[in-house]
C-alpha cells in the first residue's frame, strides 16, 4: 500500500543516462527512501540463472520473481544487495546480468510480480523511485515525474569510462559497448509489456550535455515548486 504521506519522484529512462547517480543523490538530499527497480530485473534474471531456469519459461520466471529472497541494506559506501543471503551486488551489475534483465524483464508474469514488490517501497517522508516505468505504471499517481535520457553516445563514453575505472587492465571496445547500449534500448523500447516510455506528464532532462550535479538541481527546483 502506497503511504500518502510519502512524495514520490520517478526518475526513468534509458540504460546510462544517470539516473543510478541522480537518483541515490537525490534520494540522500532530501533523506528519501530509494528504489532501484532495474536491480529487481537484474536479481531476477540472476536467480534465473542460478536455479537453471529455462528463460523461455515464462510462468517459471514469474514464479522466480514472486519467490525472490532479497534484502538491500544501507551502508556508508551504497546499498549492499542480498539474494537468498548472499552479497550480489557485484554480480548483478555485469554486462550479462543485464541482458539477463533486459530479457526476464519484458516478461508480463515477472513484471506482474514485481509490481508490488516495488510498491511497497514508497514510504514517508518520500521515495525516488529509478527505472523504466516508474512514473507510467508503478507510480502513476507520482506528483514529480523525471525522464532523463542522454544520447546513445555519450552513454556508450560514459560505460566506458565506468568500466575502465573498475578495471584498467581490460582493453574495452567502444563499437561494442555502443551496439551492446543500442540493443538493450530497442529491448526495452519495443517489448509489449510496459515499455521504456515517458509517462504523459514526466518533465524531460537530456543529460547529454549536462553534469550530473546539474541534473540534480534541476530536479530539485522542480521538486521545490511543490512547497514544502
Ligand atoms: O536500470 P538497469 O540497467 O539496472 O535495468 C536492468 C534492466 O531491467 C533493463 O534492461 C530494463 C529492465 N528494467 C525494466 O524493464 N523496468 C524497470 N522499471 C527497471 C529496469
């Protein structure tokens, strides 16, 4: 059950336009509670994984999302995430745990079963919810809604820079990462079952040429006209 005491911000968009960064800074600004639905995809997808699953089994996969033993616990370094106990906060993040959630989350029985899973993280005094749908389907009711995109390019530098930066002896290959960030784009775009899309009245930001520290007081000006 959603509080009513609590302000919701969605923040949506596509894979590497800022919205992890922007939304945990915004989350810590305002002391809100933060939801990072795209790691609910992604913790399905590695449960999938784990168990066996045959990814071509929807009803499995809906069952796996639904049974789904998580914890994300705050710490002073970020949010450590656990599934069935265990730390997989670095497994969850590599290239094939994102495709893995690209594909578990265009099925209708795993997002049905997240639904309000993700619903329950609204809490007062406000939640920034960060995602795909957040704003058109999971909090339609949400007074400030954010679509934050940047061009495919510039989010290709930016995964680049993010994957040098956690491993410089790797050589990294940019046409790559490009076409890796344009797939992932058309699967989230053109699945049947809630789209990437901006919700009717979500305000955009192109954060292509934009610092993320810009993004964030934009949003927070935004955020501010709604008195407080
Ligand atoms: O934001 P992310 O890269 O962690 O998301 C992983 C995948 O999950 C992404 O390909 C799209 C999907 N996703 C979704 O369909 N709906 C959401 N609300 C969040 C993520």
């Amino acid at each position: 059950m959603v509080q009513q005491s609590a302000f919701i911000i969605t923040i949506d968009g596509p894979s590497g336009a800022g919205k992890g960064t922007v939304s945990a800074s915004l989350a810590l600004r305002l002391g809100f509670a933060l939801l990072d639905s795209g790691a609910l995809y992604r913790l399905t997808g590695l449960a999938a994984r784990l168990l066996a699953c045959d990814f071509d089994d929807h009803a499995a996969l809906g069952e796996v999302a639904r049974t789904l033993d998580v914890e994300f616990r705050s710490t002073e370094h970020g949010v450590t995430i656990y599934l069935s106990g265990q730390d997989v906060s670095k497994a969850i993040r590599t290239e094939q745990a994102g495709m893995d959630a690209s594909r578990v989350a265009a099925v209708p029985a795993v997002r049905d079963a997240l639904l309000q899973r993700q619903r329950d993280f609204a809490e007062a005094p406000g939640l920034v919810a960060d995602g795909r749908d957040m704003g058109s389907t999971v909090f339609p009711e949400a007074p400030l809604k954010v679509f934050l995109t940047a061009s495919a390019e510039e989010r290709a530098n930016r995964r680049m820079k993010q994957l040098q930066l956690a491993n410089a002896e790797q050589e990294y290959d940019y046409q790559q990462i490009l076409s890796d960030i344009e797939a992932r784009d058309k699967q989230d775009s053109e699945r049947s079952s809630s789209p990437l899309a901006a919700a009717a009245d979500a305000v955009h930001i192109d954060s292509s040429h934009m610092t993320i520290e810009e993004v964030l007081t934009k949003i927070l000006d935004l955020y501010r006209t709604f008195g407080d």
